[in-house]
C-alpha cells in the first residue's frame, strides 16, 4: 500500500477500520494539527482540529481513540456543522438525524460525509499536548478504531439494522401513530378552550375607554330549546317570502281584505251598540 500524502503542519495518525461481513480489514489515515480558526474561540487552545474523519465516527469513537493512545481526556468533539453534516448518496445530500426523537428523526445514527472534520476539544492544554505528541510517535502504528468504548455507551448498529431501524420510523406502528394524533388532538382543543375563553371574556369587559370591543362569533345557537324552536318557525315562515312580485301583489291584497274585513265588523259592533241604547217607550 503506498504511504499517505504528507500535509504541512498535519500529523499522520494511522487507524485500522475493523473487518465486516463483506469487507476486510483497511488502514485509515487521520490528519491532526492544533486548532487554529479565523475565528478565536476559547476552547482553542486545547483543541485538536482531525481531517478525514472515518463516516461512522461519534465521539465515544474520538475519546476512546485517544484513551487507547495515552493521551489526555476528551471533553467533547464538534463535527462538521455541530453534528449537522450531510451525507452524499449520489448525486443528492440528505441530512441525516443523530438521535430519534419527537421531531420526526427517521435515522437513529448520524453519519458524516468521507473525508469530513472535526474539531476534538480536551479537557486541558496538557491533555491536548500529550494527545499530539502521542499521535507523533504512533505515526507507524495503527490503532484499531472502535477498540476501548465503554460497554455502556449504545451506539446503533450500521448495515442492514440500521435500514431496519430506518424503515420502522419511517413507518410507525399503528399504536404509537394513534397515540400521537390523540396527542396532538388533545393539545389543538386545550388551544382551542383558551382561545374561546380569551374570546369571551373580550366580549364581556369594555376597554380604558368604556367600549366592548366588538369581536367574530358569539352564540352559534339558541341557549334552550324553545329559542331554538322559535328560530327554525321563523326562518321556515320567512323562506322566499317576496321573493316575486306576484307574492308581493297577493300579500298586499290580502291585508287591504283583512283591513276591509275588520271594519265591516267594527262597523256592525258599533251600529249593535246604537240599538241597545235607542229608547223604546212602552
């Protein structure tokens, strides 16, 4: 295998990628120098800048790298984008989620793009200093990547798992897809109750000048069933009433006969009441 490129002021820190069930064993060659941004930060001075970062890197891989070296304690490690990097399938780049959560996440493993950076923050400037050192000294050695993560960082699983995993998010169960729309449902009529009762009490107190302001809705029904009743009689008495104008003629008419009708029987009350007080000698 030929040697790796030499790039000023980088030191080359060879790792062996473990073997799988379709690939065998490879060297991989990591590039490391002191952090040294355009933009200061303070945990610059002990940090490490890494190029060509394996795609299946997390930080339990960084810190148990340079545990298994001797070198100094990882604080943290920030990749590419703060663990936003996108990953290239073909010609299209997808951002990948690196924990599943409730936002919808349909990847339970972030994976980084080949050939990407980070950025190793230690706890100390001597922690970072021994880190380099070490790594200078080990230029010919390969250090086998994965070796010494603790058992009880869970770190998911790549190959067919991972699509396994993939496609359970992507297709949730039946149970926990009903037990987000009732939750969803409950939360939108909470939402609803408030803003109802912010309507109503609007309706009711005037404001600093003595007026109610004058809001959308109010009662969309009677408050009791004989309002109601009373309501549909009206609206079914009053359909098309007038529509025409031969209804117009015939209702006008029918008051002039109503009009009529009453006088013929004032007209007979009053001539009634004449009689009865007519003397009649005997």
């Amino acid at each position: 295998m030929s040697p790796p490129a030499q790039i000023p002021d980088y030191t080359i820190l060879p790792i062996t990628l473990p073997a799988t069930l379709l690939v065998g064993a490879a060297t991989h060659y990591l590039y490391l120098r002191r952090h040294a941004p355009k933009q200061p930060a303070p945990h610059d001075p002990r940090s490490l800048f890494v190029v060509n970062v394996p795609v299946d890197a997390t930080t339990a891989h960084l810190r148990a790298l340079f545990t298994g070296i001797g070198g100094g304690r990882v604080e943290k490690v920030v990749f590419d984008g703060d663990r936003g990097a996108t990953c290239g399938i073909g010609k299209r780049k997808r951002h990948l989620a690196h924990e599943v959560g409730d936002g919808g996440e349909v990847w339970d493993r972030q994976l980084c793009k080949s050939g990407s950076t980070a950025v190793v923050v230690f706890v100390d400037k001597p922690s970072m200093d021994v880190s380099m050192k070490t790594a200078r000294k080990l230029s010919k050695t390969r250090v086998v990547w994965g070796d010494g993560i603790s058992e009880g960082v869970n770190i998911p699983a790549l190959g067919i798992p991972r699509y396994l995993a993939h496609h359970n998010l992507t297709h949730p169960s039946k149970t926990h897809l009903q037990a987000s729309v009732n939750t969803f449902i409950a939360a939108f009529e909470a939402e609803e109750r408030v803003r109802l009762r912010a309507l109503a009490k609007r309706r009711r107190e005037p404001d600093d000048d003595g007026f109610i302001t004058v809001v959308r809705g109010g009662r969309t029904a009677p408050a009791r069933q004989e309002e109601a009743n009373a309501v549909l009689e009206k609206k079914g008495k009053d359909k098309h009433e007038g529509f025409y104008r031969f209804q117009v003629r015939q209702e006008r008419k029918n008051r002039q006969m109503e009009l009529l009708k009453k006088f013929e029987e004032d007209k007979k009350r009053v001539a009634d009441r004449k009689n009865l007080r007519r003397f009649k000698p005997l």
